[in-house]
C-alpha cells in the first residue's frame, strides 16, 4: 500500500472545470496545450503523479483561481499520438489540500500538497451499506430527463462503493456538485451526498446548467 510519506511534496498540476479524480478511480486525459506536454514530460521523468484541480471564478483565462482541494494520481498508461498529443490515464492516489503555489520557472502551476487530512484514501476500498434500489431509480429517473444514456445492467453488477466513485467522476453533474463529491469524507458520505443532489434536480431545485 502506497505510504503518505512517499507522495511528492511538490504537485505539478492540471486544473479542469468539471473533473475530479478519486481514490482507486481512472481517468483518462488528451493532453494537447504545450504547457501541460512540457508538464507530461517532466512528470514521465520525475515522480509519475499530477493534481487534479477544478477551477473557479476569477483569476485570469491564463491562471484562473482554483478550489482548495484535489485529487493526485499516477500515470499509469503514456501514449503519443502521430499529431504530438499525449494520451494519459491516471489512477487516482489521494486528495488533498492546496496548501501554496510555489514560484517555478515552469510553464505550468505546481503546488505544494498537504495530504494529512485524506490517509484514509491510501487504504483499500470497502463495500459501503446504501439503498442500491433507490439511488438506481433516482438515476434513471435524472439521466432520463437529461437524455443521458447508461448501461443499466454494469450499474446493476458494479459493487455500490465503485458505483459511487466511479458516477461522481463521470455522472454529467455540475461543477460544483462534483466538488462537493470529491469533498465527502468517504464513499458512504458520498453516496448520501449524490442522493441529496439527485433529490434536488428530480424537483427542480437545482442551480445552474448541469455540466
């Protein structure tokens, strides 16, 4: 099991508006700006792992301001394209805090990341207790009205912890609403939190365009 201590002390990061990156989950990147090709290759030379980051309002196009916490993850597949682009898939480590920016000559941002408050996230992942019933039910009846598709039947068979983690990650959700599911304190929390935002949309009480 990876040890809190062998995490890097200093995070380059990838900041994306409506993603997020949890404990054990996969996501895959298109890497294509030349500032985060730069980034890929200091990290395939360096210690392996990127920050995921949502962004938020402010700042600049450049370097707009970001939310407090993310998620970091290892590169676990690298392929170069014929056109230069890079495609990634990162497995997701442990979250954490964005403690400072540090002043780097770097095209792209690096943070310093305190991961004290996740070590839960470095243990493997248990089966949770959760209405299954209800929370598949309160899914169809939203991804029907946002004419979103799903295969019912691998969401019937997911264990429900993976089930969680994996819709909060790719669940068509609000920024926002995504930030609060990176933020629970665990799989269980987060299953209570998606039902709590999926009651909000079922009655209209929702803010905002979903992303």
């Amino acid at each position: 099991m990876t040890d809190i201590r062998s995490l890097p002390d200093l995070l380059p990061l990838f900041p994306l508006g409506g993603a997020i990156l949890l404990p054990g989950e996969f996501l895959p990147l298109n890497v294509f700006e030349p500032r985060y090709l730069n980034m890929l290759d200091d990290v395939q030379q360096g210690s392996g792992y990127i920050g995921i980051i949502q962004t938020r309002q402010g700042g600049t196009p450049d370097k707009p301001e970001l939310r407090r916490i993310g998620g970091a993850g290892r590169v676990v597949h690298f392929e170069e394209t014929s056109d230069g682009r890079y495609l990634i898939t990162l497995k997701g480590v442990s979250r954490f805090v964005l403690s400072e920016e540090v002043d780097t000559p770097k095209p792209y941002r690096v943070a310093r990341p305190d991961y004290s408050a996740f070590s839960q996230d470095l243990e493997p992942r248990s089966e949770i207790e959760g209405d299954r019933g209800r929370l598949v039910q309160m899914l169809q009846a939203w991804f029907q009205s946002e004419q979103v598709s799903a295969d019912w039947e691998s969401v019937g068979a997911a264990p429900l912890v993976t089930l969680v983690d994996q819709l909060s990650m790719v669940a068509p959700f609000a920024a926002a609403e995504k930030q609060q599911l990176l933020e629970a304190d665990d799989s269980e929390r987060r299953l209570e939190t998606m039902q709590a935002i999926l009651a909000e949309h079922l009655t209209g009480g929702a803010d905002g365009p979903l992303q």
